[in-house]
C-alpha cells in the first residue's frame, strides 16, 4: 500500500479481504458503489506511481474531467506517459486524474517536454 494523501491509501486485496482492512486503525471505508469494491484502473494507478517515482512535485488539482488537452511525454523522466495537460508558458501541469474518487493531481514539467498525441487512448475521453 501507498500513502498518497492524508485521505487516501492505495492498495491491491481481495474482496475476501474486506472484513480485515476496515478493522486496521484508521481506515474509514473502501472506495465502492452498490455493496462492491470499484478499483481504480491501472492506467490511473500506473501514471499515479511514475510520476511519484519521477521526483517531481505532485500536488492536489481540482478535478474537472474536461480539463487539459491529451498530451504524451516526449521526453524526460515521465516519457511515454499519456495524461492531460494544462499550458502555462513554458511549463505545464501534467495532470493525473483518479476518475473513479473524484481527485486529481498534478505535476509540472517543461512544455517542451510534451506533444499532443495523434491517437488518444479510449480513457482520455
């Protein structure tokens, strides 16, 4: 498991697990909808975990599923990763939406680092 913020810890379990996670000191509820468990795509947890392992600054963005125009790294420690990004100047914020909480973080990169991607994956809408 993975501390991301002071609300949220990532982890991977079976459902048959359930009962045990809630009983550990401080975890409130498992993120879900009609009695099950939704799991976060692994695009999302895999772009969540490069950019943490980059370095780079990550900060809470708001969430806002239309923002930012799909853009693909082109180069740099993040390179090959597709996500939205917003422009400012010369830099961006290279946002890492997690759809499925509502929560969204950023990290800023060069813009030269980014190019607008010609095919876009069927997660970026």
């Amino acid at each position: 498991m993975a501390a991301v913020s002071a609300l949220f810890v990532f982890g991977r379990f079976s459902f048959t697990q359930r009962s045990n996670i809630l009983q550990i000191p401080g975890v409130i509820g498992i993120i879900g909808s009609r009695g099950t468990d939704d799991p976060i795509p692994p695009h999302e947890i895999a772009a969540l975990r490069r950019v943490m392992q980059s370095g780079g600054l990550l900060e809470a963005y708001p969430y806002r599923a239309e923002d930012g125009i799909p853009m693909t790294v082109a180069s740099g420690p993040l390179q090959g990763l597709h996500a939205k990004v917003m422009r400012e100047g010369s830099t961006c914020r290279l946002i890492i939406a997690l759809a499925c909480i509502k929560r969204a973080m950023a990290v800023i990169i060069a813009t030269k680092h980014v190019v607008e991607q010609k095919t876009r994956p069927a997660w970026l809408g």
